[in-house]
C-alpha cells in the first residue's frame, strides 16, 4: 500500500513527528455533471481521483495548480463541505465520513476555511464585529458580553478597530475585508484553518501584508495550514511542503527547497519556468524557455494513462505515459512524484540553459 | 514635460501631455488621471504598472476616449498621427478607435459578446473601417486573422460562439480583433491576468510575434511586474492617477528610484530573492482619490519621506536622472540623492 | 434539442396536473352544496341527490378527479346552471375579449418599458432616470382597480376624451363581420376603419389600467439589465473596435438585456391572458375575468374550477414557448461549450 504510506511514514518538511493532524486517502470525488443548457445529459465527472496527502501539526501545506486542477474541491473535500465519492478524511485521527451532521458541526470549530473572495464571502448587512461574533454564537461560546469582547479583540489582532467594527463590508478596502474574513475564521480559535487563494484578489502591497498577518497568526496560535494558490512564488514563499496537482491528481509532492529546487514532474517544470519574475532581464529569459503545448486540460476528457501526457516534452506518444497512469511514488529523499520518467525534463532544462549561457 | 526615455528617437507613435480625467459624483470629484504625460515610440512597448485604484486602466480609456458619464477628460493631449484625438468628436473617433489605436482587455470571458458569433464580432471590427466591404471577403479576412492568433480549423470557428472557446482561445480572438486593421498602437489592460500561468506565456508569446511582424507599439497595463520584466522595454509606475517613475525596463529592476517602485517591487515574493521572515509591506492603503494630500501622494506611505515636511506639503515636480541602467524620471523631492545612493 | 422539448413537454404536464389537482380539491373544500345551489333552498333531498347523482359527486373522489380531468381536455366542461350553457361555450364566447386585451395590453406594455428603460439608461441621463424610476414606483404601488377608477374620472369623466365603462364598442354598435374575434383586426379586414377607431378607444384604458404593474416591474427588470450589460466589458470592446455608441448599444447591449427578461414576459403575457377579474369588471369588458366574477358571485363552481385549469394550461403554454424560444435563439442553451482545449 505504498499511497496509505504517504501519510503514514513520510512528510518531509516535519520529519513525520506525530500523527497528521489531517489525513485524506485515496480520495476521489465524483459529480454529475449535467451538459449545457437548460437539460443536457448529466454524466459522471470525476474532478479529483485518488488523492492521498497528509498534513502535519503546525506545517502550511501548500495545494498549487491551474484552473480546474480540482485545487477547491479538495479544500471544501477535506472539511466535508463537500462529500467524498470514495476515500477517507482523518482530522486529528476521526473519520470525517463517520460524523453526522451535529458531530461534524462540532469540529468545524476546530476547522475553518477563509474564502478567496473577501467580498462575497460577508453579509452585506451585517457589520465587522457581527460577522466576527457570529461564529462564536453559533458555536455558544460565552455570553454576550464576552463574545463582542472577543470580536473586538480578534478586530485588532488583524488590525482592525473598534471604529472598523461598527462599518459594514462594503465600506472597506479588499484587503480590509479580508482581514475580517481572517477574523472570523481565527476567532473561534481553529487548528486548522484551509486557506482558499487567500490573496489572489489582493494587489500586491495589501497580499504582503494579509501573508505577514497570516504568518504571525499561525505562530502566536500554533495553527496549521492547508493554503491553495494558484501562484507558485506566494506558495514558494508560503508554505513549508507542497503538492502540486494536475486534472485532480497530485503529480508531486515535495518540501518548499525540493520542490522549487529541483522539480521531477515535467507539468511541475513547466509551470515553473513560466512564472515571470521581477527581476531585469525577463525577455531573455523568456526566449530562453521551451513552450508549453496546448492548454490545461479537462477532467471531462481526462487521458486514459498520465494526465498530462497531451502536453508533456518528455511523454507526449510514449505507449507507457498514454497507456498507463504513473502512480504516486517516493524517492529517496521523501520527494513524491507520479511520473514514469521522473526528473527528464528538469535534465533537459537545466542542459538548454547552459547551452545558452 | 517630456518622459521620453529615449531623446533621439524618431516621431513617436503616440504622445500624451498633461492628461486628466475625473469623474464626478454628488458627493466628491473623483482625479483617476492626474496630468499625465509620456511618449511612446513606434513598435515601443511600454508597461504601465500600478495597483487596483491607481487609474491605469482609466488612463486607457482615456487615451481611447472611452470614459463614459459621470467620468470626463478634463484636459490635455493626446497626438496620434499628427493630431490631437483629444479633440476629437466621439463619431470622428470611431474612425480612429480601432483602426490605428486597438484594445485588448482583462477578461476574455467578457470581452465578447456571448450571443453573436465570434466571425460576426471579428467581421464587425474589419467592417467598422471598410463599410464597403463584400461579406464574403469579409469573412476570408477574419479566418486569416483566426489562423494568424493560431487558432486551427479558422473557417470553421468563425461560426462558432465564444462559450465553445477556451479563455486562452477568447484572449487570441480578443486580439485578432485588435489587430485587425494593423493599428500602429495597441492598448491591453491586463491582457494575461485572468488566464492560466501556461496560457498566460503563450498570449506573451503570440503578442510577441503579432507587434514585430505588424510594427505596432504597445501599451501593457498590469500589475504584475513579472510580466513587464518579461515583455516590455520601458515601464511607467502609476500611482495615485500619476506616473511617479518612468525609465527603461532595466532600470526599474536594478535600482527603483521612487520609493513606492522600491516598495512595490520588495513586497512581491520574488523566488530568486526569497527571504524568510515578514515580505516588507507598505504600510497603509492607496489615497482617496477624491481627496488627495496637498503633497506628494505616497508621503503618507513612504519610508523616505513619511516624516519630512517638504514631502507632504510640496508635490514634487519630474526629476530626470541618469541611474546605473540608464535614465529615468522620476516624481519625487529625493530622486537624485537616492540615484546617487544607488550608484554607489 | 428533441431530448429538451420531451423534457420540458414532461415538465408542464407535471405542472398540469398539479394545478388540476389544486383546482380539484379547492372546489370540493369550499363551503357550499353544488347542487344545493343549483336547487335553492327548498330542494328535497331526492332532488338533491338526483342531482349529485348527475354531478358524479356520490362517486369516490379518485374517479370524480379522473372524470374532471378527462372532461377538461374533451372539452367537456361541465355545465353553467346560472347561465343555462355549458361552460366550455361560455369561455369560446368570451376568450376574444380577453385574448385582444391581453394582446393589445401586452403590446402597450413591453413597448413602454422598452422605450422608458432605454430612455433612462443609454448615455448617462441622471435626470430622465431618476423621473423613470419615480413613475415605475408610482406605477407599481397603484391597486390597478384604483388606477382604473382615476382614469376613468380623468379621461371620461372630465375630458371627455374616452369612452367610459361600456365594453368593447359603444352601446348598440354593431361588431365587425367575426372573422379572428378580435374587433382591430376584424374591423380592419372589412375596411370598417370607424370600427377600428372606436374599438382602439374602448381599449386603451382598460389595456393601460391592466398593464400598469406589469409595466413597471418590466422597466425595472429592462433598466437594471441595461445598465449592467452596458458595463460589460464586450461593449467597451465593441467601442474600441470603433462602432459609434448607438451601432455597439444596439448590436450588443440590446440582445444581452432582452435575452433574460423572457420569461418575465412570458409570465405578464400568461397573465393579461389568464384575464383580470377587477380590470373587466371596471371596465365592464365582457371576457373571461367578468364571467369568472359572476360565477364567484354565484358560487357557480363548474366555471370557476374550468378557469382554473384553463388559466394553470395557459401559463405552462406560455413558459414552455419561452424555454423553447431560448433555446432557439440563446447559443448558449442551443450550443453545449467547449469541454477541452
């Protein structure tokens, strides 16, 4: 059973110390998924297939991936927001399937989700202090007095007053809002918080300071993160492990430096010689690097072997990458990948950059 | 004032001088454009960059007199051609708009009409210009254009409409469109930011091809420096409806002389200067543009001159200086000291 | 496509039935004998019973729905005792009213709200739109029975402009030679242009006093879609190609606007259809709402539950043209989108 391994043994970053605060095995999630328009044919879409990671006390997690990767779903999967088609969700050593609904409302208290969109996330009609309180009255917690005391004490953790309090969400700034979104998650004292592209929406000067206020939250609490980006240098910068997924698999898994350092999964490669950098020189650099091929595929027509195969450099036509789908395996120094010719195409990149220099 | 990085330059394709746009509520005057100025030479490409609210992509539509009520051009010029488009009426624009100064926006999934299809959209652009034009050749010009943004089967697709494309697919009709007449100047407004970072190299790589093979100079508005170190030979940092920094793209990479282009490029988690530890944020939240500070407007913000009085009582004037990797202007009271500092 | 219509057709039978349903049982839960009140007080109780007898009301209540039911679409629809007709003559004699109201109504109507919204929305117009939206809100809070009544005193009583509450033409006019049923029409077929004259007359309050809420609800719904399309970025595109401003609000704004405001219209128009009780009974407009009122009156059910049924068959007819329609003219429910790159 080399995936229930996964989060058994191994977790690189922490040294597998302690059980995983969270464990998915072999998760998949199946929709149906009904055609365009008003009555198309509803057929069977399988957006995330046999996903296995584990989560480790007081890591961040990093899920990175393009659009429709299944990156979401298995966020919302792993709080069971969603409910799996098949696998198993661990969090601190329950099932999750096992929970009927007042079991499971009872541990989100311990699990929370902080949305991409600040926005759409607030009640227009309520303001900051009431959205922040409102989950400790679902939850109970202290009387009233106490829980506008803890609002307004988790208000000025993320940096906003007592004054802010009272305003409504449309009369704050993106980033503003989503502080209150982290004040909310955060007030209920969570040990687990998914964080969903939590600065996708953010310009740049307010993404430091919200990734600042999360990194500083996460030590004064001792949280633990799940954190989906689509953008590699927030999570490079981020997280301490990450997995990269691909049409609902995990094509690799790695520790921050191994995973940026030395990438094996071509589709990882890819992905990140193409993240433009700040730094002078970017048309060079950019002749420099082959092309991709083609765009993200989609679950619907998901190749029968590798999932990226269409697209690979190093696949593309091979019978074994078309054939059969390379499982999730562990190199020596605890680097996942699901590939069958693993580390090819860094080989291939880091041979063309120095022809060229 | 002329933020021509290049002095000997030949006529430039498009010159814009002291630019000003607002818009007008009950309540308060909104300064998205606040007296811009910059040339850009033939085939030039020029990124804007700035953050949400800083009037990008406003000075956009300015520039295509396309800011509608309660916004306004409230002065300046904009030379095209050899006249002022400034002046122009909106009827008299509509024979410019499109044939010699295009656009290309954000959003391609918005970006086209979803009911009509995409060879009567791309049609509609040729035959805004060429009212004479037979349908039939009509439609033969818009497969070629298909096929020149790489689309196969063009013939085809053209009856197709754009919910049957990929986003990546609707941003290269969203530019056969724009390029359909040759303009000499193309305008793209985030033109990447809502694709996928695969895609996203490959509409680079396309508008690479399309602006040398067509000679056209581009203005690439975005925020994400990334992509303006990767595709632009000048860039202009916007702030607050001004251009505070304006140089040669090197040199805003090497030494960023106004504080907000240093702090904006700091706080940008950058893989190959990754520090540990907080990302150095600046402070505070982009000025109300309805009521400015009677200073420069990053005073408040800035690391430099947060506490010197000169900076929140004076606006300061362009300053051209000549740093390690080449000249720059630059809107700040301490731009030659901080040039100076930077050489050293 | 032939998969979505069986579906939808599936759809409105289920709609059919449960409406049929409804009328059923409200009929027999209301209180009150049928055949008490079609004897009178004094009946025997033989008599009565030989007249539930003849109702089918002494059978089990499974096969009296099933007897109603069948009855409706064989057009037998029972009998009305306070009129001596049956009751599906009835409605054939009265539905060209109502259908010619509603028609001309539904016309008056979308045009208005077409007009108004436009005139609010395209350039930007603060003035206009705020006198737009102030009229719609008068328009929506208005009972329409009270705007009958005040159009009535203003434009019969005082100006003498209109004709007052007499039906369709004047009293004792005679009706053009019947043809469609519908007086416009009818009266221009045989070159009556007099006819014509009178009938567009008789008809114009009592089509705006029924169209008055539906009107502003549908300028609302125009207004709010046309400024949200007109701020997509497609129109700037459209503009930036160098359309004029008119060429890329009617090319592009228009369609997006209209597209999703069909189904409201299909509802107002299943409703001005269904006929309006209070309207026609103002306006003494002799369709099927004046007969549906004296048969309440009456308490005359076999009338009251064929209207019912009929009005539920009207609105499911309407609807299902509207899906069909989309999915004639919107590519994106008549095309399925791209699945892969």
């Amino acid at each position: 059973m080399s995936e229930a391994e996964i989060g058994a043994t191994s977790s690189p970053a922490t040294n597998g110390s302690g059980p995983p605060i969270l464990l998915a095995e072999d998760l998949s999630k199946t929709f149906s998924v009904r055609g365009r328009g008003r009555l198309g044919r509803s057929r069977p879409v399988t957006v995330l297939d046999g996903i296995t990671l584990s989560v480790q006390r007081g890591e961040s997690l990093g899920l990175v991936g393009e659009s429709g990767c299944g990156k979401s779903t298995l966020a919302r999967c792993l709080l069971r927001l969603l409910d799996l088609s098949e696998g198993t969700v661990h969090f601190d050593g329950v099932d999750l399937n096992s929970l009927d609904s007042g079991e499971l409302r009872a541990l989100r208290r311990r699990l929370q989700f902080v949305f991409q969109d600040p926005f759409a996330s607030l009640d227009p009609r309520m303001s900051a202090a009431q959205i922040v309180e409102e989950p400790l009255e679902i939850h109970g917690l202290g009387d009233r007095g106490e829980r506008s005391k803890m609002a307004l004490e988790m208000l000025d953790e993320v940096g906003l007053t007592p004054e802010h309090g009272r305003r409504r969400p449309h009369a704050f700034s993106g980033g503003q809002r989503q502080r209150i979104g982290i004040a909310r998650a955060f007030v209920l004292r969570p040990e687990l918080v998914i964080l969903d592209e939590p600065v996708s929406a953010l310009d740049v000067s307010v993404q430091a300071q919200v990734l600042n206020l999360l990194r500083r939250l996460q030590r004064e609490l001792g949280l633990t993160y799940v954190f989906i980006t689509h953008d590699l240098a927030v999570a490079e910068y981020f997280c301490d492990r990450v997995a990269v997924l691909y049409l609902g698999q995990v094509v690799e898994l790695a520790d921050r430096a191994t995973l940026f350092r030395r990438p094996l999964h071509p589709y990882s490669v890819s992905l990140l010689s193409v993240v433009p950098t700040p730094v002078a020189g970017g048309r060079k650099r950019r002749a420099s690097r082959p092309p991709l091929i083609g765009e993200v595929g989609s679950v619907v027509e998901r190749p029968p072997g590798c999932p990226f195969e269409p697209r690979c450099q190093v696949g593309r036509g091979r019978a074994v990458c078309q054939g059969q789908r390379p499982p999730l395996e562990q190199d020596a120094a605890g680097h996942w990948v699901a590939c069958h010719f693993p580390g090819e195409a860094g080989a291939a990149k880091a041979g063309a950059a120095g022809g060229d220099s | 004032m002329t933020v021509t990085t290049d002095a000997s330059s030949p006529d430039p394709a498009l010159s814009v001088r002291n630019l000003s746009t607002v818009y007008e509520a009950k309540a308060a005057t909104v300064h998205a454009v606040r007296d811009v100025s910059f040339d850009l030479r033939p085939m030039e490409r020029l990124g804007i960059v700035g953050e949400s609210g800083s009037g990008k992509s406003a000075l956009a539509l300015s520039i295509l007199g396309l800011i509608e009520p309660p916004g306004r051009v409230a002065g300046g010029e904009i030379m095209l051609g050899g006249r002022d488009i400034a002046k122009l009426s909106d009827r008299e624009l509509g024979s410019v708009r499109g044939k010699e100064i295009a656009l290309v926006l954000q959003d391609p999934a918005t970006a086209l009409d979803p009911v009509k299809t995409i060879g009567r959209q791309i049609i509609e652009a040729i035959a805004a210009h060429e009212p004479g034009l037979k349908r039939s050749a009509a439609r033969r010009r818009a497969a070629e254009l298909l096929g020149d943004v790489e689309i196969s089967h063009a013939e085809q697709r053209l009856d197709e409409y754009p919910h049957q494309f990929s986003g990546g697919m609707r941003q290269r009709v969203v530019i056969a469109m724009a390029i359909a007449l040759n303009p000499s100047v193309l305008i793209a407004d985030e033109p990447t930011t809502a694709l996928d970072v695969t895609t996203q190299a490959q509409v680079l790589a396309l508008l690479d091809r399309l602006v040398d093979e067509h000679r056209t100079a581009v203005i690439l508005i975005t925020h994400n420096l990334g992509i303006v170190s990767e595709f632009c030979d000048s860039v202009a940092v916007m702030y607050a409806g001004r251009l505070v920094e304006t140089s040669g793209v090197d040199h805003i990479f090497e030494s960023p002389t106004h504080p907000y282009s240093e702090a904006l490029l700091a706080c940008v988690p950058n893989p190959e200067k990754l520090a540990q530890g907080p990302l150095p944020a600046i402070a505070g939240y982009p000025p109300d543009l309805s009521s400015l500070p009677s200073g420069c407007a990053f005073a408040p913000r800035c690391p430099v001159g947060r506490d010197i009085p000169q900076c929140h009582q004076e606006a300061p004037q362009p300053h051209a200086v000549s740093g390690p990797a080449g000249p720059a202007v630059v809107e700040c009271h301490f731009a030659e000291a901080r040039i100076r500092e930077a050489s050293r | 496509m032939s998969r979505v219509v069986a579906y939808r057709l599936l759809g409105s039978l289920a709609a059919i039935f449960g409406a049929s349903l409804l009328a059923f049982l409200i009929m027999r839960v209301l209180p009150g004998d049928p055949a008490r009140i079609i004897l009178g007080p004094l009946a025997t109780p033989k008599a009565l019973a030989e007249v539930n007898h003849q109702l089918g009301l002494d059978q089990p209540i499974f096969a009296q729905y099933w007897h109603y039911i069948s009855d409706f679409f064989t057009g037998n629809w029972g009998y009305s005792y306070t009129l001596n007709a049956s009751v599906s003559s009835l409605f054939v004699e009265r539905f060209p009213a109502t259908i010619e109201l509603a028609l001309f109504s539904f016309v008056l109507t979308m045009g208005a709200a077409v007009i108004l919204a436009l005139l609010s929305t395209y350039r930007h117009r603060p003035v206009t739109d705020a006198i737009v939206r102030g009229a719609s809100y008068i328009g929506f809070g208005t009972p329409p029975f009270f705007l009958a009544l005040l159009l009535l005193i203003i434009f019969f009583k005082s100006l003498h402009w209109l004709p007052g509450p007499e039906g369709r033409l004047q009293v004792g006019a005679s009706e053009p030679p019947a043809v469609t049923h519908l007086f416009l029409i009818d009266s221009l077929l045989a070159g009556q242009l007099n006819t014509f004259w009178e009938s567009l007359r008789h008809m114009l309050l009592p089509a705006i006093a029924l169209g008055i809420g539906s009107f502003s609800f549908m300028v609302r719904l125009l207004r709010a879609n046309l400024l949200e399309v007109s701020r997509e970025p497609f129109i700037t595109v459209a503009r930036g190609k160098g359309l004029p401003r008119w060429t890329a609000f009617r090319r592009h704004a228009l369609p997006n606007a209209f597209l999703p405001t069909l189904t409201s219209a299909g509802l107002v128009l299943g409703e001005f259809l269904a006929g309006s009780v209070l309207i026609e009974r103002v306006f003494d407009w002799p369709g099927i709402g004046s007969l549906v009122f004296e048969a309440i009156v009456k308490q005359d059910f076999a009338i009251v539950q064929a209207f019912i049924l009929l009005s539920a068959v009207i609105f499911v007819l309407v609807n299902l043209m509207v899906d069909l329609l989309y999915a004639v003219i919107d590519p994106r429910v008549r095309i399925p989108a791209v699945t892969s790159a």
